[in-house]
C-alpha cells in the first residue's frame, strides 16, 4: 500500500519515536525496582516507622512501598503499548493505531495529572512530612535500642541508614529530643547512641561516646532525618519529574502522528480502489 509523503514520514516517526518509548519505559521500570530493593529507603526495619506516618487514609509505608510496584507495572505498560505503536506504522495496521492513539492519550492525561499535583502539593507535602516525622519522634520514640519497641528501632535504623539524628539538624545539646518520651530515661545523654558516626547494628550496645551523645560537640549525625530522607526522595523525584515531562511532549506528537498516519492509510486505500474501480 502506497503512502503519501507525509504518511511515510508520520510511519518513520512512529517506528523512532516508540522505539525511544521502549527506552523511555525502561526509564520508569528501572528505578521502580531499584526502590523497591534499595535498603536505604524501604526496608522492614524502617519500614514500622513510615507506616505510622499518615496522610488521610493512606500511610507512606505503604505509599512507598505501593509507588516502587506502580513504577515497575506502568513501565511495563509502556513498553508494551510502545510495541503496539511500532507494529502498526510498520505494518500500517488501522486498528493497530486507533488502539495505540486511545492508549498513549490516556497515558498523556494521567502523567499530566501526575505532574500537576506534583507541583500543586509539594509544598504542602514537605510541611506535612516534617510535622508527622516530629510529632511520631517526640511521641513514640522510646529506647535507644534494637529490640525493645518497634518504632524506636525504626528510628535508630534510619539514623544509621541515612546518617541522620533527629527530624531537624542536630547543633547541640538542644534539639528534638528534649520533647521526646525517651529524655526522660536517657540519663546523662541528650542524643541516642545511634545518632553517633561510629555506631553500628553490632556494637551500639557497647558504644561509648559522650563527645556524641552527651555534650554533643563531636562524632555525631548534624543532618536532621528530615531533610536526609527529602534528598533522597527528590534524587528520585527529579528524574522521574524529568522523564515523566519528555514522555509528555513525546506522547502529545505521537498522537498526532497516529492519527495523521491512519488519515494517510485511509486516503492510500480510497486511492487503490479508485484505481481498481472499486
């Protein structure tokens, strides 16, 4: 079936631009399950903690946890609405392309609701986050251990996993804690063992630093939890921001194309019968 100029190069485009589609949805399948496997941001020791973190009817834990299999089922979607897209300007498949046209559209105004909350709420989100990770220190964190009270362990193990102390930065003796319930049996301390740089899983019980966590002048995490989660949470945002806005325009111009591919293949087949006399 002969097509016009223009067909050809909307069928060309086509063929490119789902290929670089395939690309683009490894981009979304592959940090997908580099955050659901990486320990730092998601693991079961952390993970009591960010279920007691709320936000309406929802919890981050299971945000988070949810978010990773999302990625990792739309990437999928993608590639494969991308094979559909590839197939009919290759084959020059009518149904093929009304298919991929409906398909991408729908994609195209879910990411563009994505984009938009994202911009719309963020603000919103980072006071939220902070005032629900001070309010769950300052009320449930209880012991400065590993095994004795689930959200305390959670606790230590985000201040070893992230390298963090507190919600806000830790420069002294005066800090988040001094609301906390744990204070009040801390002694002489006024930071946990686990806010201190030389603190491990295997020693914490043993370690002693009063340099750290007694007059807190040295040795210690100065980065407040908060702002060590939010830069590893916006590593990942910033580039899935930026994905998710080349995919936009990317989309937007592959709709046009199909629709103006199938316009083509239409008028090809009027011009055939013509000639047949049909």
């Amino acid at each position: 079936m002969a097509l016009s100029c223009g067909g050809k190069c909307m069928k060309i485009f086509l063929v490119v631009v789902n290929s670089l589609f395939m690309l683009l949805g490894l981009g979304l399948l592959i940090p997908g399950i580099l955050m659901l496997v990486d320990v730092d941001v998601i693991n079961d020791e952390i993970l009591p903690l960010l279920q007691q973190l709320s936000f309406g009817a929802l919890n981050v834990g299971d945000l988070a946890k949810g978010l990773s299999v999302t990625l990792i089922i739309f990437g999928t979607f993608v590639l494969i609405v991308s094979m559909f897209g590839c197939c009919g300007a290759f084959c020059q498949q009518r149904l093929c392309l009304v298919v991929y046209a409906a398909f991408v559209l729908i994609f195209f105004l879910a990411k563009l609701v994505v984009v938009i909350l994202w911009f719309v709420w963020n603000d919103k989100i980072q006071t939220w986050m902070k005032t629900e990770l001070l309010s769950q220190l300052q009320n449930n964190y209880k012991n400065n251990d590993l095994t004795s009270h689930e959200i305390s362990s959670a606790w230590n193990y985000m201040f070893m996993s992230l390298s963090c102390c507190g919600v806000n930065a830790v420069t002294g003796t005066t800090n988040d804690f001094d609301s906390s319930v744990w204070i009040a049996s801390a002694g002489s301390k006024n930071i946990p063992t686990f806010c201190c740089t030389g603190v491990t899983a295997s020693n914490y019980a043993t370690y002693s630093d009063s340099a750290c966590t007694d007059s807190v002048t040295a040795n210690f995490y100065t980065k407040g939890c908060y702002d060590a989660t939010y830069d590893l949470l916006s590593s990942y945002s910033t580039a899935f921001i930026a994905i998710l806005v080349i995919i936009l325009l990317v989309e937007l111009l592959s709709i046009l194309a199909g629709l103006l591919l199938i316009h083509s293949i239409n008028q090809s087949r009027i011009r055939n019968g013509k000639r047949n006399g049909v």
